[in-house]
C-alpha cells in the first residue's frame, strides 16, 4: 500500500484527465509509483517520490524522481533501461507483457499506444547514484490538460 508520506508535494500544476481516460492514468501513475516503489534499493520508510508535470507545445510529461542506493554502473543499467523506451512493435510488448505479468513499464507501454492511441515516450533513467527518474509523455490530444496550482 502507498503511503502518502512517501510522496512529496509541491505547488506543481494540477493534471485535468478526461472522464474517458481517466481509467488508463490512473493505471499508468500507479505503475509509475509500484516500479519505483519495488525497484528501489531504499527502505520503505526512507523512500521520498517526486511527482512533476510539465508541458510542451503537444504533449503532457509527467515525471517522477526517487530516491535510491544503486551500487552497480549507472551507465550500464542506463543502457539495459533503453529497451524500454523504444517503440514497442505489437510481437514486442505481447511477450514483454507477459514477461512481466501484465504490470510495470509493458503495461504502461500498452496503455499508452493502445488506451490512449498516443505515441506517448517512456524515459527511465539512473540520474546518480541516489536518484531514479522516470517519465511518460502523453499527447493532449488524449483529454489530459495541465492547470494551474490553485490552494484551495
């Protein structure tokens, strides 16, 4: 279960996801949180996630920071990372899918080309040692707008 204390807020803009895919981003940030979540070497208890979204002329970004002790080469993993970020033909994301049960980075994938039809991108990367980022971008042409911040 996801603790809210592992999540930093900030005065980041808000996501407005239309009613017809809100379903599939909720998958895709759930996936997001669970990867970063298993895949960090950090206990639970000091793990901190940061969320972002950003935009540019076409699409939304939506991008997370956590912390991590990785003690292997950052650029080899960096490298072992990319298979993920490339287009996935059909052939590739049935068998990385069933590779990894149905979750993780071939669900989002999955989501991305076939829920949302986005040609969305996957980023996933070591920035150091200490830190994992990880991003999607999503087309707004999917329903999905960045407001801004309001306290409310």
């Amino acid at each position: 279960m996801l603790r809210s204390n592992y999540l930093d807020s900030d005065e980041s803009p808000h996501i407005t996801v239309s009613h017809k895919f809100l379903s599939s981003m909720v998958d895709i940030i759930y996936n997001l949180l669970s990867n970063a979540i298993k895949h960090s070497t950090i206990e639970r208890k000091k793990l901190k996630i940061s969320i972002e979204a950003t935009e540019n002329k076409e699409n939304i970004i939506i991008s997370m920071i956590n912390n991590t002790e990785f003690l292997g080469d950052i650029n080899i993993e960096n490298k072992k990372l990319e298979k993920y970020t490339s287009d996935f033909s059909f052939d590739d994301l049935k068998i990385l899918l069933q590779k990894e049960g149905g979750t993780g980075v071939a669900k989002i994938a999955s989501i991305l080309k076939h829920e949302l039809n986005s040609n969305g991108h996957i980023e996933l990367k070591y920035i150091d040692k200490n830190k994992f980022y990880s991003a999607i971008e999503v087309s707004k042409s999917c329903g999905i707008t960045l407001n801004e911040h309001t306290n409310s």
